[in-house]
C-alpha cells in the first residue's frame, strides 16, 4: 500500500521555522522525484519545491527561494522540507507528493504527480 506521511506542521510565529518530513512507503522513493505543494484557504494549491530523485537538483517556486530548502534522505525513505523565515503568506496545508523519475524531472505541475500525502497544516501568526 503506497503511502505518503506528511508531518512537522504547526503554528509559528512570523520569522520562525520549521521542518516538515513526508515518510513514504509501499514504493521505493528513490526511483521518484518527489514535490512539495500547499494550498492556503481558498485558493488553488500551488507549487512549492521538488527535487531529483538523485537529490541533485531542485526547483522553488519564486516566493520561497532563499528561505525554503527540499532535501531528501533516500535510505530513509524520506523527504524534507526546511522553511526558514515564514510569513504569514506561507500559512497553508503543505503536502507531499511523487512522480515516477522515469517520466521526467522536476514539475511544477501538480497533475504530473502519481501518489499525494494527506498534508500537514502549518499556520504562522503575524
């Protein structure tokens, strides 16, 4: 049974961090590129970072590059998300997801992903 286990999320001040962990199993993440995607209330959910399945390369959407960092340990089974600087833009529910390495690198693209976690909610206060 594949599963993605999203957690680390919570509520933090404005300029705080945090570091979210997506656990997979039922799959072997290291042949997958994996993704991190939010969606705050009411909007779309949007493209966050991704990163090779080597974890040699990665790709940030323009609003968190230089504060957020992907990162995945794949002897783990697990890929990280460090966030540095958050405000209260970031407030989303942050999700996990992975796309067969074979198809392709990094995507922004949310329907290019086959397995999605439940997400974790991460809520920074102004």
């Amino acid at each position: 049974q594949v599963q993605l286990v999203e957690s680390g999320g919570g509520l933090v001040q404005a300029g705080g961090s945090l570091r979210l962990s997506c656990a997979a199993s039922g799959f072997t993440v290291s042949n997958y590129v994996m993704g991190w995607f939010r969606q705050a209330p009411g909007k779309e959910r949007e493209f966050v970072a991704a990163i090779t399945r080597s974890g040699v390369s990665t790709d940030y959407t323009d609003s968190v590059k230089g504060r957020f960092t992907i990162s995945r340990d794949n002897a783990k089974n697990t890929v990280y998300l460090q966030m540095n600087s958050l405000n209260a833009e970031d407030t989303a529910v942050y999700s996990c997801a992975a796309r067969p390495a074979v198809i392709g690198g990094v995507t922004s693209k949310t329907a290019a992903y086959n397995y999605w976690g439940q997400g974790t909610q991460v809520t920074v206060s102004s």
